[in-house]
C-alpha cells in the first residue's frame, strides 16, 4: 500500500475527547503525550497523513506544534515529560482546558507558583496590607481621641469617707474629712515646686506632646510578660493616671489613658497640666495635693514654700511609703524612720543638684537651699483618730491592703466601708486594764526609770482567728504612731519555751530515735552550763573559750523535768532541748503555729529556744491560740468584708484553720502551761478564778516582758518594754515600777488578768480537753534519780496551793562530777547574762548577737516582702 494511503494515527486513550479531558492514553514515544501538555491548538495531532517519512512542514508540529514551543515548555515542566506529566495533573495551561477559576481578592497561598515560592506573598499583597493596618490604626485613634474627654481635677479632689464598723454593725469612725484635698491656682504654687518636678521627673515638660512612646512600649511588653505596667513617664501621663478612676493593669485602660494624655496634651496648656497634677498627686499621709501636703508636712500654705521645702514634697512623689522621714513601717518593716529619713535626704540633695543645673535654681538659692535639710513635722491625728481607734484602723486597713489589689492610694481616696473584727468591749476592757495597771505601778513624771514605758496588747479567738482587740499604745492624739499590737523588734523571752516543747514532742531529739520525749524527760537545770552539739562538741565563744548557758538565778536545780523546768522557766534544759531537738524545727514548729518567719531570729543558735525572736503581741496571741484549739491554726484576721458603691470587694472570706500539730501534743503543752499558772511563774493569773494557761517571758538586761495565756475562748499576749523615743531603741527596765527587774509573771500577768476577768464575765469555764501522756521519758540525759511520778493536773480553781518557791524546795541530788561532764561539763568560762523568767542570753561565736536591743520596726512588708515580724509580715499579709 502506497505510503499516501496510508491511515493517518488516531490520538490515544480514547480520541480527541480524552485529549480535551486531559486523560492521558498509552504512551508510545512522544505521540504519547496528551494535547494541551505544552500548550499546542488541536492542530499538533493534525488530520493529515502523517509519518516518520513525512516531508510536510507541519510534520515537526504534531507533538508539540512547534520547537519553539517544545523548548518553553521543556522551561516549564522540566523536560517534555514532565511537561507531559504535568498535564496529566490538570495544571496544563492549553487554551482548551475549560474556563479560569475565580479571582481571590487576596492571592494567598500564590496560584500557579510551586515550592517555596508558593508561600511567598507577593509585594502588592505586602503593599495592601500595610495601606490596610495604617489606615485601620488612623481611624481607631481618631475614634479613640474624639472619644475620650479631658480629666478635671476638682472630680479627683471630691471628698469621700471611709467608714469602719465594729463587729457587731455599728460604726466605729468615718475617717477623710475632705480637708487633705484643695485645689489651688497655678499661681499660688511655687515656682520651684513646679521646677522640682520637672527637673525630677520631665525635664522635657515644655516641649514634649504629654505622652513618652518608649514609655508607654515598655508598659505593653511588661504586661505582655505578665509583669506590671510602669507608671506614666511624663507628667501629663502622670496627670491623667491620678484622674483616672480604674487603675486595673489591662491593655484597654494603657489604651484610653494614652489618647486622654494626647487629648490633654493638644487641649490644655502646660500651665493647666502642671496645676492639675500637683492638684490631684498624692504625698501620704492621707494628703492629696499640693496644699494639703505642704499643711500636713509643714504646717503652712503651698504658696509659703522654701524651695528646699518643695525638694522634699518632690521627693514624696516617688512613694510616700518610703520617702516620708517619719517612716511608715506599719505598711513595710523596710520603711523605717532612720531608712526613710535616709531615702528622704538623698534624693531631696539630688532634686536640689538637678534644679540648679537645669538653670532653676541661682548658685546662691542653691548654695542656701542645700545647706540644710528641712525634716518635716512629725504625723498628727486626725478627727476620729484617737485613742484605740487610730490603731484598729492602722490594723484594718493593712489587711485591706495586703488582701485586696487596693492600692494605698487609691483606698485614701475613700468611698469603703470596712466591717472589722473587733468588738467594743473587750477593746474599752483592755484599755481599762492597761490603764489601770500603768497608774497604779508607773509614776514617769517623777520616776525616770518609769518613762517610756510603753505596753502592746492583742486577743484573738482560738480556732477561729478573729482578732477581737488590741491595745496600740497611748494614741496618735499623744504623738504615739506606732502600733504596738502589730510591730516587731520586741523579743518574746521565754514565752518562745512551749514551741520548744512541742517540737521535741513531736520530733524527738538526736538520741531518742525520732520518737517524741515527754514532758516529764529530764534535763540538767543547774546554772552556769556548757551546751553541747550532737556531735559532742561544745559551743564557743569568740574567743575560743566554753559558751555557757546562765539561768535567772544560780540555784542548783539539778536534773529536772521539762514540766518543772516550763513552770519555773529555768535556761538551761530548754537551750540543750533546741539543740537536741534542732533549732530548724523548733522555728517550724512555731511557725506552723502561727508565727511569721521573717520575725523569727535568723541565726538558730543555742539563744533561739528562749526567745531571742521578736513576733507581734497579735502573732503571739494567734500562736497560743494553736495550742487552745487543740493543734488547729487559723491566721488572724481584722477585717470580715469590704464594700465600695455597695458591691463587696473580693478577698474578705474567713481564714480556713488547719491542723498544726496533733491534738495531743497540743493538749501535753496545755497541762504544762496550766501548771505555769497554778505552781510556777505565772500565779498571779490565778486570780481569773477558771482554768487557764500561760507562759511568763523576760529578756536579756530586762528589756522586754511578757505574758500569753489562754482559756478555750480567748488567747491574749501583754507586752511591756521602754524604748528611747529619739531613736526606738529598747531600754532597759531595770529599776522601773521600783523593781530591780520586771519580769513577765509581774505587771504584763496582772494587765492579762484584769483585761481577761472582764472579757470572760459571765461566760462558763469549759475547761481543756485532758492531755494522753507521752510515752516516751528521755533519760540518756544522765538524771540520777528514779523517774518522778508524772504531777496530777492541778485544779482550776485559785485556791489550789502552790509550790514552794525554788529558795524553799529541796531540790533533787546534784550528779556526780564524772556524770556531769559527760553531758555539760562546767570548766571554767565566761558566763551570758541570764534574764529573769529565763532571759536570753548571749550567742555562741559561730552566730551572731541576737540584737535584743536594736531598733524596733513593724513587720508588715509593703507588695514586696511577705516575712515580716508584726500581723501580715508584708505584701501576702494575714
């Protein structure tokens, strides 16, 4: 058959329809491929005959339709394969495929691009999207601008109360009168209390917009992490911050507060911003601007101002807290006088240098405001503010602080009403007593010995926490501003004793196996003693020389009981009881029971088991309290609610108690404490006439004395001590009520029996739940005698006879040289002074001095610290 005869090949895999579908058939060479795979017209499989001896010049084409063509899409898909296997994937571009998707108003991931440049957006998407935010965030802010309005500091400086109610409803004081807040005209504020705060805090003041943009990014990345927003970095920001009612640390008010300070800034000239922050900041002390501040620090109008004067109330906007000379340690133990005063001169001297070298001050107004710092006048009481009240209200508001995201500030401003604990009553009944005792016992204006003496108090309700009252000191109307019920640096002397107890009931010591020793285990109380270390070796002094332990008295005790050693709290056995026991868990086993660690001494040496640590009359009471509910801990607590434009402020809910220690050990410490008032130290607590327990506590050279004591329904601590007005330094009482020494079971026992005869009037005698001896008796002391009968729980009643006292008693033999050398050998060495009721005495070289005569500071920490000594300890208060 002639070759021009011949059948012309037909497309494979089923014709020119599949081709269209773009199905490819079997492949067999390069007529194989489908059409559309480089893009050919139909015509590339023409009708004509065609063959491999073809002269027709379409006879190139009918493949590919054309070289040209073959090569872009050999560009395309890799190779005429893949250009083939492409089209077989339905991404061939031929003319014929069928209509074109859709347009995307946003080509994103990129049509026809593969790989990675798929994902990569275009520069007209990047373009529009930049347009798009730009122009979003133009009209957010100036909707967010138009919105906003402009503060008015005469809203700020509206006058509001906080009113306090005592338990029962009624209303105990309205503190804020509205005499701290006035607002003055620019041109009654000094020239240089404007220049102080420009210099201090925005020396751009006169040229910037109001709003500092670094500022304001550090504030977003600070919340961003969690952390807190800074405060506004421009005195207009600064402005509108104390204008703004809602102070929460959240994006949306960073937000508004950012255009009010642009609104403020194009609105209001400069002359209107500085007038309105110095109108509206606050200087503490309850003041609340410029006027109030310079009547509340200096006794005079604004307008009378020196500018070293006005260096100083500059220095007070940094935080009143701890730049007020007069120290404000009842918010943080580390705000005190000496601190502050320090805090206070340091930046008053660097605001000075900066004004004069800004060209605010002249060298010679500088040179004479420099020369002498102008301490402010000392804090004065307010109305209301007398008496007791000013310390409930010290009490409560610390706890409103430390339990709510109130800010001082804020909380000043007023409009709350805080419902406390405390009750009328036994607040009048303990004044009352300490009153009572202070006339009968203390004559200061004739007596030197007597001046200065000063008493704190407190009463808890076990198993409940509730603090129901306190006693605070002689008032703020009398110049008394700190709150003896609630600060630290008193120490606590032998009241520390039935922690010591209750850790080796628990624990055991070194040589018992960790099996709890009883009261009734024996221990040498002779005075004059080395104390040894588990390890055998004896404490030294700095010189290298024996550490010795001394007692109230040198009466040769002997070997004695625990039991009889707490009744007439003899040193000795206690201190080698902590160390047998180990003083950590003697500090944990006062710590659960309520005592804050920060107020506990921070060197465990053998000093720490009588009482070398210094809690508050109210942690003392609360740990007590412990003991009373039979090992059961509740936190004190002053304040059961707190409302503001009649909705309750969350945070105000009971304390929940928690099992401290067990009941028993609880109960074994009980019985010893009641035999502290029946037989030992603390008899005059038996003319409250019911069952009660309690510890005496006198401290090194006599600077402190205590009692604690508990019924089953109230537990109260009295703390009595002098201290040097001039620097609070403790004194030593020493010849004070006419007496050589005060000791605990003297006048703080007699305040405690008359204020408690009061508050439990008409009120039954429920008595304590009977304490399970402990088992285990330690004799490995080396006591020569048998083991004592264990003593019959004495009566409650007053008329039980007591013991005869030590110079009386016959006490038990003495052991043999060889016996008492094993366990405290009594070489030769110097001795620590011994306090009576067992007083602390001084350290062992491989710790440092107790400091029972440094200066005393409150323990409540400010947001930053929770340990400290008093009621809250700091900014996770109780």
């Amino acid at each position: 058959m002639s070759e021009h005869r011949r059948k012309p090949p037909q497309p494979q895999g089923g014709g020119r329809a599949a081709a269209r579908r773009g199905q490819p058939g079997p492949s067999s060479g390069r007529s194989g491929a489908p059409r559309g795979a480089n893009g050919a017209s139909d015509h590339s499989y023409g009708s004509r005959s065609q063959g491999p001896d073809s002269h027709d010049s379409g006879g190139d084409e009918r493949e590919y339709g054309s070289r040209a063509e073959a090569r872009r899409a050999a560009q395309r898909g890799g190779g005429r394969r893949r250009g083939a296997e492409n089209a077989a994937a339905g991404r061939g571009r031929g003319h014929d495929e069928g209509p074109p998707g859709k347009p995307r108003i946003i080509d994103y991931p990129r049509v026809g691009k593969y790989g990675w440049r798929r994902w990569v957006p275009s520069w007209r998407l990047v373009t529009g999207l930049g347009i798009g935010f730009a122009g979003s965030v133009v009209v957010m802010a100036g909707v967010g601008y138009a919105l906003v309005g402009i503060p008015d500091e005469n809203d700020a400086a509206e006058s509001q109360n906080n009113v306090y109610y005592w338990a029962d409803g009624t209303q105990m004081v309205a503190t804020g009168t509205g005499v701290n807040r006035q607002n003055l005209k620019i041109e009654a504020i000094p020239k240089a209390m404007q220049y102080a705060v420009i210099s201090a805090e925005n020396k751009s003041f006169y040229e910037d917009s109001g709003v500092d943009p670094m500022g304001i990014a550090r504030a977003f990345a600070n919340m961003a992490r969690g952390g807190q927003t800074q405060g506004g970095s421009t005195i207009t920001q600064q402005f509108v911050k104390n204008t703004y009612l809602s102070q929460d640390q959240t994006l949306t008010r960073k937000f508004t507060e950012m255009f009010i300070s642009l609104k403020v800034g194009t609105k209001l000239s400069k002359n209107d911003i500085m007038r309105g922050y110095l109108n509206t900041s606050y200087y503490g002390r309850g003041a609340y601007g410029i006027q109030a501040a310079a009547q509340t620090y200096y006794g005079k109008n604004a307008e009378k101002l020196t500018p070293s004067e006005c260096a100083v109330l500059a220095a007070l906007l940094k935080g009143a807290t701890y730049y007020d000379p007069a120290g404000n340690e009842d918010l943080d133990k580390s705000a005190t006088r000496t601190a502050n005063l320090a805090r206070s001169q340091g930046r008053w001297r660097w605001i000075l240098g900066e004004m004069h070298k800004d060209k605010h001050l002249s060298d010679a107004d500088y040179q004479k405001a420099i020369s002498h710092y102008p301490e402010p006048q000392g804090r004065k009481a307010t109305k209301g503010m007398t008496g007791q009240i000013s310390y409930m209200v010290d009490t409560a508001k610390k706890y409103v602080l430390n339990h709510s995201s109130i800010t001082e500030a804020k909380f000043d401003k007023g409009g709350y009403q805080i419902r406390t604990t405390f009750q009328k009553d036994k607040v009048n009944a303990l004044t009352a007593a300490v009153k009572k005792i202070q006339k009968s016992r203390l004559k200061p204006e004739t007596v030197e010995k007597d001046k200065y003496v000063q008493f704190g108090a407190a009463s808890v309700v076990p198993n409940d926490g509730a603090i129901v009252a306190l006693y605070g000191g002689d008032g703020y109307e009398n110049g008394h501003f700190t709150n003896n019920a609630d600060t630290s640096g008193v120490p606590v002397g032998s009241t520390w004793k039935p922690f010591v107890l209750a850790a080796a009931m628990q624990d055991g010591t070194y040589n018992s196996d960790g099996e709890g020793i009883s009261p009734l285990s024996k221990y040498n109380g002779n005075d004059h003693l080395k104390v040894r270390r588990p390890d055998g070796s004896f404490y030294l002094n700095r010189d290298n020389s024996f550490f010795f332990q001394a007692n109230e008295s040198d009466h040769p005790w002997g070997y004695i009981s625990l039991r009889k050693a707490m009744e007439q709290s003899v040193n000795t056995p206690f201190v080698q009881l902590g160390v047998d026991v180990g003083m950590s868990k003697v500090r944990d086993m006062a710590r659960s029971a309520g005592v804050l660690e920060g107020s506990m001494a921070k060197d465990l040496n053998p000093s720490f088991a009588i009482g070398t640590s210094t809690p508050s009359a109210i942690r003392m009471a609360d740990a007590y309290a412990t003991f009373a509910a039979s090992g059961k801990q509740t936190d004190p607590y002053s304040v059961t609610s707190v409302k503001v434009d009649g909705a309750d402020v969350p945070g105000f809910t009971k304390p929940e108690s928690k099992q401290a220690m067990d009941a028993n050990i609880a109960h074994n410490v009980t019985d010893v404490l009641e035999n502290v008032i029946q037989n030992g130290t603390g008899q005059n607590a038996k003319a409250l006439g019911r069952t009660a327990a309690g510890k005496t506590g006198t401290t090194d050279e006599n600077k402190s004395a205590w009692f604690v004591g508990y019924t089953q329904q109230l537990a109260t601590s009295v703390a009595m001590f002098r201290e040097n007005p001039a620097d609070h330094r403790l004194l030593s009482m020493n010849g004070t009520a006419g007496k050589d020494s005060i000791h605990g079971g003297d006048i703080p026992t007699s305040v405690w029996t008359e204020y408690m005869l009061d508050a439990l009037k008409g009120k039954n005698d429920p008595g304590f739940p009977d304490a399970v001896k402990i088992p285990k008796i330690q004799n490995e002391v080396g006591a020569p005698t048998p083991t004592p009968k264990p003593s019959i729980t004495p009566s409650p009643t007053p008329t039980s006879s007591p013991s005869s006292s030590p110079s009386q008693s016959t006490p038990p033999p003495s052991p043999s040289e060889s016996e008492t050398c094993r366990f405290f050998c009594g070489d030769n060495g110097g001795t620590g002074p011994g306090g009576a009721d067992g007083g602390v005495s001084s350290s062992p070289t491989d710790s440092t001095s107790p400091g029972t005569g440094g200066v005393r500071g409150n323990g409540n920490a400010g947001a930053n610290g929770n340990d400290g000594g008093g009621f809250f300890g700091g900014q996770a208060g109780q």
